[in-house]
C-alpha cells in the first residue's frame, strides 16, 4: 500500500506523500493554498475546468507536479469552488482512488498531496499529482485542439490510441472500476520510449466496487463506450477535426471484441 501521512498547516488538512509534506506545508502557511504556492513558481499553465499551473519538482529530480484547483461543475456552477462538508473531502476520495486504481495496475497520474481548507459549513480543496509527460487527452489526438495549437495524429496512431482506450475501458470493468466521467478529456495518451500508453484521470467521483458477479464484462463495457462516444461527438461540433465512421466502429466494436 502507498504510504502518506496527515498533516495541517493553519486551517488546512494536508494528506502527503513523505517526501513533499515539507514543501506542503510550507507552500499552505507562506500562500494559504497550494494552488495559489503553484501559481507563484508555475512554468506553464494547464487548462481544464479552470487554469492548473504546472511546477518543476520541488523536491529536486522528478516528474513535474501539477496542481488542481477543485471546481463545480453541472447545476451546481454557481458554487464555483465550495463543497458541502459532508463525507469525505473530493481531494481525499481521488487520493485514495488513485492509490487502489494503481493497485489494480490502472495507469493513472502519482498523487503526491491531497489538501482541504474548511471554513463554515464548506471547504475548497486541491489536489497534486505528477505530470504525465508528452501526454495530449483523447479529444486532442483525434480532434485536434485550436487553442493549442494541436492538430490530430496520424492515421496509424489514432487507431492505436483507440485500441489501447478500449483496453483500459476493459480493465476498468473486469475490475469493476465504476467512473461516471469517463470521456474524451479525463483520458490522457502519452508516447514514450515504452510506445504508446494511457492514463485515467478526474478520479474524485470514480468508485472501484469489484468485479461483476457474473463475471460478464460485455454489458458494462459497452454503455462505458457508448458514453466515449457520445463525447467525442459533442466535442466534434466545436472542433476542426472529425473521427471517421471507422473510428466510431474500432470504439463500438470493442464491447464484443475478444
């Protein structure tokens, strides 16, 4: 099991790998936050839900951290960054999810640092994991994204990043990860020296419940790409890029494949 350890700092429950509670602590009681600490030394800025800054490792060699700032969504926009203090903080449950995902040899981003600022009946809430290196999220690799400057991949690497998507859909459910989020933007394709991979992130409301008692996968994995699908669709509408009617099958085919 990953080891971590509770810690607080003015007003903030701190959950930390040993080896960045230091710099945690210290970033909470010099700025108040680890956002607005990241903010301070960011080299670059990352864009989701809101800006997530993006610092070299703090603790010497290492992947660089990136850090996210929690934030509604949906009907409940108009918190912005409040969450109702009830069960346990969104940065604890992704944490720990993370951690039982890794077990379960799910790629997904290193948690370094979980952390919670309660005031009243709210709390706000970040959370710090390792950048994914060379890494552009599903919608990018076969939409392209203007913003950025990104255009689609090739033929030939989109086919595979499909492949492997499927294969984590797959495992997910062989396993019984359940992720009520699972589309284009929470999957993260990388190349590296190893080739080609991907990575499961936005974790906070991802459950893991074991496998399925009968033992069947084909029934859950098939809506689990449906809703893929349909996010890609809604993210073409806004897009330069399009997926091919091929494309669409590699993704509808992988419920009955194998």
């Amino acid at each position: 099991m990953e080891s971590f350890e509770l810690v607080r700092a003015r007003d903030a429950h701190i959950v930390s790998r040993p080896e960045a509670t230091a710099w945690a602590r210290q970033a909470v009681c010099d700025h108040g936050s680890l956002y607005r600490a990241a903010h301070e030394v960011a080299t670059h800025i990352l864009h989701g839900r809101g800006p997530v800054p993006v610092l070299a490792s703090p603790i010497g060699d290492g992947l660089p951290w990136v850090v996210r700032h929690y934030r509604r969504g949906g009907w409940a926009r108009f918190l912005n960054d409040r969450f109702l203090r009830l069960g346990k903080p969104r940065c604890l449950q992704e944490l720990e999810t993370s951690a039982r995902l890794r077990e379960l040899n799910i790629v997904t981003p290193r948690v370094l640092v979980a952390a919670s600022y309660p005031a009243g009946p709210f709390y706000r809430a970040d959370l710090i994991t390792e950048l994914v290196p060379q890494a552009s999220d599903l919608a990018d690799v076969l939409l392209g994204n203007a913003e950025i400057s990104a255009h689609p991949w090739g033929p030939e690497q989109r086919e595979e990043a499909i492949a492997r998507t499927v294969d984590l859909a797959r495992r997910m459910v062989t396993v019984g990860v359940h992720h009520p989020d699972f589309n284009a933007k929470n999957i993260l394709v990388s190349r590296g020296p190893d080739g080609m991979r991907v990575s499961l992130i936005d974790l906070d409301r991802c459950r893991v419940t074991g496998p399925s008692a009968s033992g069947r996968i084909e029934p859950l994995l098939e809506p689990l790409l449906r809703r893929l699908i349909r996010s890609i669709r809604k993210l073409e509408r806004a897009r330069s890029g399009s997926v091919t009617d091929h494309e669409i099958g590699l993704l509808q085919g992988g419920a009955s494949s194998r």
